[in-house]
C-alpha cells in the first residue's frame, strides 16, 4: 500500500511517499480502508521528535492520527463491527499511521461514522472531538450556567469545544481574528475577543474553567481570569506528574514533568485554582456518543480545505501556517 512516511526525527523534516506492507491484524484489531483522514499539529510535534521521550516511534513510521474508512476485515474477538461497516477513529498512541491506504486499528479506539457526515467530513472529528470532550465533559465535568474560556476559537479543537460548551449549557468566551468572529459566533461563542487588539485578561474574569491551547504567556494569564476553585486545563503543556504516571514514564521523566509544570502548580496553588494537562488518549466509545451528537444536529464538523492524498505534505505546511478555520482533510481514496 501506500503511505506517508518519516525516515527521521527532524524539525520540519518532510514526508516521504512510500511502497509500505499491508498491516497485519491481531485478534482485537479491525483492518480499515482509510476513506480520509485529518491534519493535527500532533503530527507535526511527532515528526518532530517533541513527544519522542513518551511517545517514540521508530523511523521509518507513518504519520497521521484521525481516520475514517471502511472496515475490510475484523480480528478473531471482534464482535462490533464487520467488514463493510464505515467507521472513524483516532488510533491509540504508538499505533498511528493514518497518511496510509489502510490501518490495523484496536477494535476499541473505532466507532461507527456519523451517518450524517461524508468521509472527509468525518475524518475531522475524532481526535478534536475526544480532546474536547475529554477536557469538558471527563476531566472539566462542565455544568449548565458555569463559564468556559476556550482559546483559539477558530481552529480544530476550538471550533468544536465551543460547540460541546455550549450544548453543555455553558456561557462561552473565546479569542479568534476579527476575521474569524462570525464564525465562532455562528458556533455559539457568547464573548468573541480579538486577540490582536484585545487582552482578554483585561476581559474575562470569574471563568470556572479554561482550556488553554496557546504558549506559556497566555497560560499564565490564563490563571488569571478563573475564580477560586476553577480549573485550568492545557493541551499544550507544561506536562504535569499525573500525567506521566498515566503512561507509566520512569522516575527520571517523572521528574522532568514535576520540574516542567512545578512553576505554573505553584501559581494555580496561589490562586486556589487547579491545574492539569490534557494529552488526549482514545476512545470509541466516546466518539459513539460524539457520533449521536452530530447526527442530532448538536455539533457540526467545521472543514477548511480538503487536499488529495498525493498532496499530503502541502496540507500538513498549511496546518502548520496556523491560518486554517477549523480542520484540513485529506481524501485517501
């Protein structure tokens, strides 16, 4: 088959187009014939090498982490789908590889795609849409009436946190370009702020929860608009302890993550507020419940542009540009 491969960790190393051996399934796996599939700033952070420490791959490996398809063949122990079921997915972590023609994927990381959604369509979802919910709903547990503070509004997590926000009975505030405003509006977003004119420290306050998506600067200002009690929740790091035990990391990388997140712990103490990091792991069954959601017209997939597989290495420079609205897909088939 073909697939997109990295010979080597490097800093906006490219991709190389591949002859690759069709996967070969275990007895919980589901082979999968890859419809389409998404473009995440985690496939630029492993090519990368930014998770190798916890998250290492051996060159040469495909890339890629959102899929949706159609089932080919199922393993031995797998009763919940069968070969021609169309389904969507993001592999579990050290099973990527969704630039690819097909994929063996763990039964339990899959559900079945939204009947509403096209396969483009679909392929954007599931690694935003589990990074969400489990930020909201899981770790956040958001209730009706409280305050949610959702940076970057317009981008692939953003556009649909702002939506899950709100479905969740939440008042949402969010940063975007002026250019953007309508649409996260059009997503719900109760407070627009434009960043490039606006603070929104000097904006926001009494927030029960953030999900910070930016760098150190607004994670940090982040802190600031949360009354006592609410929660700050990164997805873009510093790492924190309960994480690395998450993944059962050695104590010497346990200690590099406390010395990581030990300045901004310290803050969040000061102000009475809690802090975590969020590194999304998958699971179908939520985006079984994120599936009933969009096919109630609850949540809708926000897409900017769609690439040909043979132009994967284009769409993965424009994700990187930061200019996309929502997510960039790529038809495989």
């Amino acid at each position: 088959m073909k697939a997109f491969v990295v010979d080597k960790y490097k800093k906006k190393g490219s991709l190389r187009l591949a002859d690759v051996p069709d996967p070969q399934i275990g007895a919980n796996d589901v082979l999968v014939r890859i419809e389409a599939t998404a473009i995440n700033l985690l496939d630029s952070k492993v090519r990368d090498g930014e998770f190798k420490l916890f998250l290492p791959y051996r060159p040469p490996f495909i890339l890629g982490h959102d899929l949706a398809g159609t089932v080919i063949r199922v393993g031995a122990n797998v009763r919940q789908f069968k070969a021609g079921d169309e389904v969507y997915g993001r592999p579990r972590d050290h099973r990527a590889g969704t630039f690819a023609e097909m994929i063996a994927v763990d039964a339990a990381d899959l559900a079945l795609k939204p009947k509403s959604l096209s396969m483009e369509q679909a392929a954007s979802i599931p690694l935003v849409g589990l990074t969400a919910w489990q930020a909201l709903v899981e770790e956040g547990k958001v209730k009706p009436g409280q305050k949610v503070f959702i940076q970057a509004g317009s981008g692939g997590v953003g556009t649909f946190a702002i939506q899950l926000a709100k479905h969740l009975g939440a008042t949402v505030a969010t940063t975007t370009s002026a250019a953007n405003a309508e649409l996260v509006k059009s997503l719900g977003a109760d407070v627009v702020i434009d960043y490039k004119t606006q603070d929104f420290e000097q904006v926001l306050s009494g927030y029960d929860l953030v999900l910070n998506s930016q760098d150190a600067k607004a994670l940090a200002k982040s802190l600031n608009v949360l009354k006592p009690g609410g929660k700050l929740i990164s997805i873009s790091g510093p790492p924190d302890v309960a994480f690395a035990k998450s993944l059962r990391l050695n104590f010497f990388l346990r200690f590099v993550m406390r010395m990581l997140s030990r300045g901004t712990l310290k803050k969040a103490k000061s102000r009475g507020v809690d802090y975590s990091f969020l590194f999304m792991h998958a699971e179908g069954q939520q985006l079984d419940q994120i599936a009933k959601l969009i096919d109630a017209g609850v949540i809708r997939p926000v897409v900017d542009k769609v690439f040909p597989f043979a132009q994967t290495v284009d769409a993965l420079a424009y994700v990187e540009t930061g200019r996309a609205k929502g997510k960039v897909v790529v038809n495989v088939a």
